[in-house]
C-alpha cells in the first residue's frame, strides 16, 4: 500500500529535508508541496538538490490544498499549525515540525512563545520509555525540537534509572546555522558566521529549555531544572551538546554505563560509543543517527555527556519520518536507513 502525504513549508530547510527522505520513502508517493511566499514558482529553483521533484509547483499552503491526503507534514513557523490542523480531518495523520503541540503546560507556552497554547499532541521521540506505544496508529504528532531531540536522548537513560539529581543540570550545545530556518538574517551571513562561535539564547530564554525539562521529567518522575545555553557554530547543519549533572547517592560509572547500554543496544539510531570515542557532528551529517558518549567526573561528582545529531535529520524531518512510520504500522527504520556522509 502506498500513503499519499503532502508537505507544507516545501521552500524551507525543514520542509526540503522532509522531501529529501520522503523521495526515497518506499512507502509514501509525495502529493501536494506548499509554501506561502514562493506559491507558484518550481520546487527546483528553490531545493535544487530535489531532482527528482525539480519540476513540482509549489501549492499554497491552506486547508483545501493539503486534504485529502494520508499523511500532512506541517513545517512552518511556530505558531502558524495550529488553526490550519484544526481544518484537517481526524483520519488524516498530521505531523508538526514546528513547536505548537509539544508543550504540555499552557502557561509554559505562553511564557516562551507568547501566544495562544494549541494543545498537546503525542511526542514524536520513539526512543523514550513509553513513546513508541504512544505514537503507534496516532494521528496526531508533535515532532520534537532539535536541541532536546539531541539533549534528552543524551540525558534520558541515566534519569530514568535514577542515576542523577535533577536540581543542578547544565548544558551548552552548538548547532549549525540552518537551525535558524532560510530566511535572510544579517547574522547569519558567512561573513558574519565563518571563523567564530558565537552564543545566543543566554539566561534561561531559548524556547526548547521547558521542553527539555518536560521531557526529562517524564522518564525521572521527577522535577528537573534545566540550564541550557545554545551557541551558533560554523557550519550549516549539526548539533554537539555537552550535558553535565550531579550523581545522585550511589551512582557510579559503572552504573551509568550499563544504564546507557541496556537502554540502546536494541535502538537503530541511537548509539552508544566505545569508551574513549566521542561524538562528532560529522559522523551523523545527513543521517538519522544518535551518538553518545559519557564520562564521569569523579572530583566534581557530576557526570559529563556528551551527544551529536543532524539537526535537520533526526532532530526534524528524520524524526517526522520515524514517527510516521509508527503511525501507520511501517517498520520504523522505513526510508531511514541513511548513514553519514564522510568526509
């Protein structure tokens, strides 16, 4: 059988990856591409690595235009799914590559986006306790942000084996610059970018920090507070994050190892590494893969992990696709099985 999906925000990084993994889906034939401000003009001029989609029109993106389809992938600014999702019928499988239905506290929500809360849907982050059975034959799915995709699968097997405290966690991650989204950004040119690091979102302000402390909560069943600082890194795609948190009475190294490795020994994409190999953003570039590696710091008693994604893949439109997969009763590595592209 094979599922009819439409994909909204076709002109951007998001909604071009999303196309990228869905033109070799073997599962899915590609309807309807919209966008807003380049409606009309060809998906070539605009993703002209799509070849083989070069010639579609771009769609406008409204209501009438994404029905009738299987499966509708939403990739468009935060706040703009919302009202068009509510047009979509409930038979129609709908994923969010934006943040509108990831947050399970309103207030939350409105602190860090200032706007109205949408509603919660099922988290698109298979690899969580519990996620997958959530997600199977769901139809409606909030793909999870890129830093907490990277952050909460670093961080998640040790708090749920009670391994950590959760008043005192600390992260610093980079991205690349396509985390920013296509639009022109003064700050974002090469002349501005090349050469240097930069850091933003300082002081408790970026908008995945409730998200990341949402989702730990959930596999700890217990409060966590979060500070995290993202950096701007000098490259195009790719997440590092450096993730440190005290040892809660009794943990070790040991435990913490056998935590990570009994966790994800049986996960396709997530890979816990050799000890001594650390992760790098170039060895998961294009691909859907995860890779992790901790250390502990005995004199400070705190641990140290560290974990590497794609931003755009697993962290956006490979998540989409995985959890897609799940909802329709797919093998979920269908369509995934992309390794990085070295050198």
């Amino acid at each position: 059988m094979s599922y009819s999906i439409a994909v909204s925000g076709a002109s951007g990084y998001a909604g071009g990856e999303v196309l990228r993994l869905l033109a070799g889906h073997p599962e899915v034939e590609i309807g309807a591409v919209t966008a807003h401000s380049s409606a009309g003009e060809r998906l070539g001029s605009l993703q002209p690595h799509l070849l083989p989609l070069a010639d579609r029109l771009i769609s406008e993106t409204t209501a009438e235009n994404l029905a009738g389809h299987d499966v509708v992938v939403l990739a468009l600014p935060h706040g703009a799914s919302g009202e068009l999702a509510a047009q979509l019928g409930e038979d129609t499988l709908v994923i969010d590559a934006a943040a509108d239905h990831r947050l399970e506290s309103a207030t939350a929500w409105e602190q860090f986006y200032g706007s109205a809360h949408q509603g919660t849907w099922p988290y698109g982050l298979p690899e969580l306790p519990g996620q997958r059975q959530r997600l199977r034959a769901a139809r409606r799915i909030a793909v999870p942000g890129c830093y907490p995709t990277t952050i909460l699968l670093g961080l998640a097997p040790a708090f749920a084996a009670g391994l950590l405290e959760g008043a005192d966690v600390v992260i610093v991650a980079a991205t690349g610059t396509s985390g920013a989204g296509k639009s022109t950004k003064p700050h974002l040119l090469g002349s501005e970018v090349m050469g240097g690091m930069s850091p933003y979102g300082v002081g408790g302000v970026h908008r995945h920090t409730p998200e990341i402390e949402q989702g730990l909560r959930q596999v700890s069943g217990a409060e966590v507070t979060v500070s995290f600082t993202p950096t701007l890194a000098p490259m195009p795609r790719g997440i590092l994050a450096t993730s440190t948190a005290r040892l809660a009475s009794g943990a070790s190294a040991a435990a913490l190892r056998e935590a990570y490795a009994a966790q994800y020994e049986d996960e396709p994409f997530v890979h816990l590494l050799p000890e001594g190999q650390w992760p790098t953003t170039k060895q998961v570039v294009g691909s859907n893969h995860v890779t992790v590696q901790l250390a502990v710091d005995e004199r400070t008693g705190r641990v140290i992990v560290s974990s590497a994604s794609d931003n755009l893949t697993k962290g956006t439109a490979g998540g989409a696709v995985q959890s897609m997969n799940l909802a329709l009763g797919l093998p979920e590595t269908t369509g995934l099985n992309l390794l990085g592209v070295s050198p």
